[in-house]
C-alpha cells in the first residue's frame, strides 16, 4: 500500500524554526531516495531537499544553510528541519520518492506559513 502523510506544519514567524515529518510506506521509503517538495500558490511544485538510502544529501539553492533534511531507515520517516524560515518559504509541503513516485500518488502535504 502506497502511503505518505505529512505533518509537522504551521504558522511561524519571519527567522522561527519548524521540523517537517512524512511517515512513508516501506514500498516508497524502503531503498529510495526520499524528498521534500513544496508548492507556493501560483507556482509549481519544486525540489527542495533530497536524501539517498545512504544519506547523501542535496539541496535547493534557496534553502541550502538553512534546511536539514534527515531519514530514519527504522521509521520510514524522512525529516525536514527548516530554520531561519522566510515569508518566501511559505508554501504547502509534501515528501515523495525522488524523483517522485511512478504511481502519481501524492500526500495531503502540510502547510506552512511564515509570517509575521
């Protein structure tokens, strides 16, 4: 069963901190790399973290000093933790395989909201 569910969201302000969590089934998260996407209104969705099986990390330019993102392999749950946050980060964030899942299947996502 193919399943992603998102939480750790919420309203926060300009330089707050917010840690992302995506509880994924073992048929995505088993072996794969794992990704944090968003999507902002108007805009389409984008990259924004990537980890390997092996933990080799990458990041989207926007968000490189500021994002961490980390997996534990006994959960299958992959983490986003974001400092420093931006209104500019403000968006609706979801996790998938990278690249994203061949089903199409995407999770609920969780909403982020940086504002003062």
């Amino acid at each position: 069963q193919v399943q992603l569910v998102e939480s750790g969201g919420g309203l926060v302000q300009p330089g707050g901190s917010l840690r992302l969590s995506c509880a994924a089934s073992r048929t995505i998260f088993s072996a794969n790399t794992m990704g944090w996407y968003r999507q902002a209104p108007g805009k389409q969705r984008e990259l924004v973290a990537a980890i390997s099986s092996g933990r080799r990390t990458n990041y989207a330019d926007s968000v490189k000093g500021r994002f961490t993102i980390s997996r534990d392999n006994a959960k299958n749950t992959v983490y986003l933790q974001m400092n420093s946050l931006k209104p500019d980060d403000t968006a609706v964030y979801y996790c998938n395989n990278y690249p994203p899942n061949i089903s199409g299947y995407w999770g609920q996502g969780t909403q982020v909201t940086v504002s003062s």
